[in-house]
C-alpha cells in the first residue's frame, strides 16, 4: 500500500490527462472518468497545488459524479489527504468505505498505513517539543552554573 500513496505521476501522464481534461473543458462537457483519470494523475504529483487540485476535482465527483464509483472517489480521496498530509480527513474517507464494507482489504491496509503515519508524525511533534524542551533545560542549567560561578 505504501508504494501506491508514494507513487509519482511520470509528467508525461499528467500533461496527456490535462490535454484531455482541458479538451472536453472547451468542448464544454467534462466526463467522469476524464476527471477521474486527470484527479488521480494530479493527487500523484510531486506539487502541493496538483495534488489539491486533484482533491478538489475528486470532491467534486463524489458529490456529482456516477453513484457507482462512490467507493472508488473515497478511496482515491483517502489517499489524495494522506498525501496533503490531511491524515484525519483521509481516515475519514476510508471509515466512509469500512461503514459499509468492513473487510474491505485495500481499505484496512490504508487506515493502517494512515495510522501509523499519525502515531508517527505525533510522535516526531512530541519529540521535537522534547528535544526544545531539553535544549531550553541546559540553557538554563548552564546559566545557573555560570552565575554561581561568577
């Protein structure tokens, strides 16, 4: 599951989508899948603003698009915030798809990986706060020592 939220849009893909994408835009009808396919390119790239406008565009399809493909825009959603580093909406979007299907096997895998990456990134805020928190101690530990010193 990892190698699939880490994967990066080769450019070439993204330019032919947004060719697609801008092409049926003119014409004035946009298909559901198009979007789809240039959403999914965009929640891959490299660039924030790519990726949120691909969250966007997916937003939109859930609200909008064909009831069928409802679990497949949460699960894209899912990993479009993880990606955003949105960890709390991204298990949002896949506790949408557990409700209603619980053994969902792809789903388990990414509420785990987007688990662990909270506990991670939770437990790197505590040790950064720690780590200042050490640092602002021995200053003010040396600072004492200097002044009895003095």
């Amino acid at each position: 599951m990892e190698t699939v939220v880490e994967e990066i849009v080769p450019p070439e893909d993204l330019k032919k989508f947004e060719r697609l994408y801008n092409k049926e835009a003119v014409e004035g009808k946009v298909s559901s899948k198009t979007t789809f396919e240039y959403a999914w390119c965009l929640i891959r790239s490299r660039y924030l603003r790519d990726m949120q406008k691909g969250v966007i565009l997916l937003e939109d399809l859930y609200v909008h698009g064909d009831d069928e493909s409802q679990r497949d825009y949460l699960f894209y959603l899912a990993i479009g915030n993880y990606r955003l580093k949105e960890y709390t909406k991204a298990l949002n979007y896949i506790r949408a798809i557990l409700k209603n299907e619980p053994k969902n096997h792809q789903a388990l895998e990414l509420e785990k990986l987007i688990k662990k990456k909270m506990n991670r990134e939770g437990l790197m805020g505590m040790a950064i706060v720690g780590g200042a928190a050490l640092a602002l101690g021995s200053l003010v530990g040396l600072g004492v020592a200097l002044a009895k010193k003095s």
